[in-house]
C-alpha cells in the first residue's frame, strides 16, 4: 500500500465525532498548534519532493 492509497481510503464518523465534524466544517477554527502543525507538514512535504529528484 502506497501513502497515496492510505490517504484515499474513506472513514465514516459517527455519533458525536460527527456532529463536531459538522459543527467545525460550519465554523473552522485555528489554534496556534494547528499553524504549527501545518508548517512542520510542509516542511517535511518539501523535504519528501527532494527526496524524489
């Protein structure tokens, strides 16, 4: 199994997992550990695509 393949599997959210999805996609949010998080994402994106050449 490839990443890509993980990353296309479909996960199914039930009870109140998926009313807090719902009411997040509704209203999304940012904390500062999710700028963090998103950043350290790219970093290690970038350092992956290197990687590849």
């Amino acid at each position: 199994m490839t990443s890509g393949e993980y990353i296309n599997r479909p996960f199914i959210l039930e009870g109140q997992a998926a009313l807090d999805f719902d009411e997040y996609d509704k209203n999304p949010t940012i904390t500062l550990e999710g700028i963090i998080m998103v950043k350290e994402s790219i970093r290690i994106g970038k350092r992956l695509l290197c990687q590849e050449k």
